[in-house]
C-alpha cells in the first residue's frame, strides 16, 4: 500500500471542501484529520451509500487490487462506497493537491472561523485580519443565516464550510471531478447582527492560515489555541512558550479543531511531555507507536478545552495528555475519530484514502465512535472558556 497513515475526518464533502470550522476551509482536515507526512486530514466524507443487498469489501482488498493495478478510480470509487466506511474515499489528482497546499498553510476562503451553538444557530466566531470577510465589515457575534441564498441555522458545521467553498454536500449526483472554486469566486451570505440582516457578496481569495492563535489574557497566563494541525504548529507552539510569560499556566484551547498532521500533534505533546508514549495504532493488525521527544515542559500547570468539534489528531493529543496526567480537560466530549487511513495512489494520479487499522491513547483506549469525555464537563450553555481558567488558577503556579 503506497503513502503515508493518516487520520482522516469526517462525513466527504467533494471537491476538496475540509472538515473545519473555518469560513471557506481555512484549516485543513480534518479539517480534519491527520498524517504523518502527507495530507493528514482530509476532507470530510459524505457518508457512503452501500448496497444492502451486495457484500461489503474490505478496503484491505481494495488496497491490493489498486497496488496490483487491477483497479481504476472509478472501480475504487464504486468498491468504496460498497465498502460502507464512510472514511474511506477516492480523490481527484486535483483535490488531493488541493489538501496538500492546504497543509502548507494556505487556503481559499473569505476568512472567517464559524460555529454552531445548541439551538443550531451559526455564528461567526473569529475573523481572519484583512481578509475578505473583514473587509466586508463581517465581524464575530454576527449571525450567518444564508449562503448563496439557502439557510444554514441547523445545518453541520461541515456542511457549512462545503457550501462557503462552493460545493453542495448533500447532492449525491454532483460532478466529482468539477474543479473547486477558485480565488476571486463570489459567495453572498447572508447575516445578522442584533436588528439588523444583511446580504453581502464576498469574493475568495488565497489566504495564510492561522492556525495558533496565543493570547496573555492575565499575568503570567498564555491561552494557545490551535485551529487544526497544519505544517509548522509544533514550532509555532514553543515559541509561544519560549517567548511569554506563562508561570500560572497555560490554556490549551482545541474546541473546533477536527485534526490535521499527527506528526505535529505529537510535536505539542512533545511540548509538554518529558518523552513517552503519546498513542499506538495498528495498520491491518500490525501494532505501532508515537513517543514524544523529551525535554518538554512536565511543571507548568495545563488545562486544555476539548468540544464535539475536536477530532482526530486532536483528540489523539487530548488523550495522550490526559491519561499522562499532564492535563486538565475542560468542556465537552469530542467527536470519537479514532481510525486511521492510508491513500494509494492510482493510474491516473488519483488517491484512495483507506481505513486500515485504529489508534488507542497511552492506557489502550480506543477514541473511535467514543471520543473522550472532559475531566471537566461544562454544561450547555455555560462559558467553558471562564470555567477552563478557574480550572487553571487552581492548579497553582509551578515551583
């Protein structure tokens, strides 16, 4: 089987759309998902249509018909779906380059980060600086209500992003091969801010993605939080450490993030880990491991904030710190990604992203289909991020 493991996202929304709670697919996989070297996440999947009536294949086999050349990309697509895993998926050349530019750090979007409170309303929640949304005067608190005319209160956040990037995710019978939209492709959406609704028309374009934000909001405070697992994130994080002053602990903040590069979610484990093991997997029943490296900071009190939006690579990083003893964790359960997928590439330079194997967190508990429940549940409706930093300053200043 060719290329690297992954841990891919969810629900396959076409043409490249990704898994992440970004206006126009800042983030990458997962926005969702994450690799070792390649394209981590991927976007999220449309869940596959199985025929009842046929046996399903093991992607394994399909693995091995495409290794032996016995298979093109529209066979591997059709043994996918009859496969029933709706993680699996077949990518056009075009789209799997697309993820590919994203994990780099850039993207095609207007540049804003949405989420989904309880009652399913969509809200605007962080606002990329100088990108199309803001200087459209989109601003967060304001409410988005349409994209290009059709509602989205109530829908997934995954389905949102679909449709700011150009892409219909629940139209089965849409052309998989269209080319996804471009910078400079119109979106009008529509929104809300107190009284007042509006339509603005906004135009995509090639942006940076911020994956870490860090902010001091008290002395000797750092909160850190990571959009997905992008190129660079592992860095980006000791530097935030190396540079602030963070003696009363740091805020971990992962809600949203549907995963990305697991080679740099272990690099913040590595972060705040003195070594040791960080996850194990299996790839069709071989076992294997992640270790953090050592030298990493074990004393600086940690709390890290988790959502249903948490995924993947970032669920793989919330349980290694959990079951290590190294965090606090806040907020609600994640979504429960825990299988692992490896892309073959096919004839034409398309690339079949199969599930072949499970990653379990440090005290072997499995994160598929469960996900990991906080340490600290924070009920609806409460502010998790007020309760997060009354967990951190009770943890004390480090010796």
């Amino acid at each position: 089987m060719s290329g690297q493991v992954m841990f891919g996202p969810p629900e396959r929304i076409r043409r490249g759309a990704t898994l992440t709670v970004v206006f126009g697919a800042v983030l990458v996989i997962g926005v969702a998902g994450g690799s070792f070297d390649a394209a981590a996440g991927r976007p999220p999947m449309r869940p596959a249509r199985a025929d009842a009536s046929q046996p399903r294949p093991d992607t394994a086999e399909i693995a091995r018909d495409i290794d032996q050349g016995r298979v093109g990309a529209q066979a591997a697509a059709e043994l996918v779906s009859r496969s029933g895993d709706r993680w699996s998926a077949v990518y056009s050349a075009h789209e799997y380059e697309s993820l590919q530019q994203e994990l780099d750090g850039v993207y095609v979007g207007v540049g804003v980060w949405v989420r989904r409170d309880a009652d399913g309303t969509v809200e605007v929640s962080r606002v990329q600086a100088a990108g199309p949304a803001q200087r459209a005067g989109i601003a967060v608190g304001d409410r988005l209500l349409t994209v290009d005319g059709k509602g989205v209160t109530g829908s997934p956040v995954t389905d949102v992003v679909a449709r700011l990037r150009g892409v219909e995710p629940d139209d089965p019978d849409a052309d998989d091969t269209a080319p996804a939209p471009r910078p400079g492709s119109p979106v009008a959406l529509g929104l809300q801010r107190g009284n007042r609704a509006w339509t603005v028309t906004v135009r995509r374009a090639l942006l940076s993605t911020e994956a870490v934000s860090v902010t001091h909001p008290a002395p000797g405070v750092t909160d850190i939080a990571i959009g997905s697992f992008v190129h660079g994130v592992g860095a980006q994080v000791r530097r935030a450490l190396a540079a602030g002053d963070h003696s009363q602990g740091v805020l971990l903040d992962l809600r949203g993030n549907s995963g990305g590069l697991v080679s740099e979610a272990v690099a913040v484990a590595s972060a705040f880990l003195d070594g040791g093991l960080v996850a194990t997997y299996d790839v069709h029943g071989e076992q294997h491991a992640l270790y953090a490296q050592g030298g990493g900071d074990t004393r600086t009190p940690l709390v890290v904030l988790v959502d249903g939006g948490t995924m993947s690579a970032a669920e793989l990083l919330t349980g290694a710190l959990q079951d290590r003893g190294r965090a606090v964790i806040v907020g609600s359960r994640t979504f429960g990604k825990g299988s692992v997928q490896m892309p073959s590439t096919l004839p034409d330079g398309s690339v079949a992203e199969l599930t072949v194997g499970h990653y379990r967190t440090p005290t072997g508990r499995s994160i598929d289909g469960q996900g990991i429940r906080p340490d600290l549940v924070v009920p609806d409706g409460s502010d998790a991020q007020v309760q997060a930093r009354t967990v951190l300053s009770g943890l004390g200043a480090r010796s």
